[in-house]
C-alpha cells in the first residue's frame, strides 16, 4: 500500500503548531508512523501485535 492511499492521523495529544509530532497509519497487517514534519521521507511499519505491545508499555509508565 502506497503513502497516498492511507489514512494518515495525528494524536489528539498534538498541540495545534505540529512541532515534534508522528503521524499513524493503520494498515491491514502493520501500523505505518511517519514524521509530521516530512511527509516526503520512508515511513516505517510495524506489525499490528508489535504496535500494541509498545501503546500497552508506553501506557502503563
């Protein structure tokens, strides 16, 4: 799946100047993140499993 064709989000935790900020994607078999800053720069995707892993850590510190 290409760059364009996905449904790029960023954290309603983002302030609205878009300063040091990723945006999501979810595909059908990975998570895609890129930087908000430089939509024009590789993406990198991890698998939805891993993905979830790293929210339920980053939630419990």
């Amino acid at each position: 799946m290409s760059t364009t064709e996905l449904a790029w989000f960023k954290s309603s935790y983002s302030g609205s100047s878009g300063d040091d900020c990723i945006e999501v994607a979810v595909s059908g078999q990975a998570v895609c993140v890129r930087d908000s800053k430089d939509v024009t720069r590789a993406h990198f995707a991890v698998e939805r499993g891993e993905w979830a892993r790293f929210v339920g850590f980053v939630t419990e510190a």
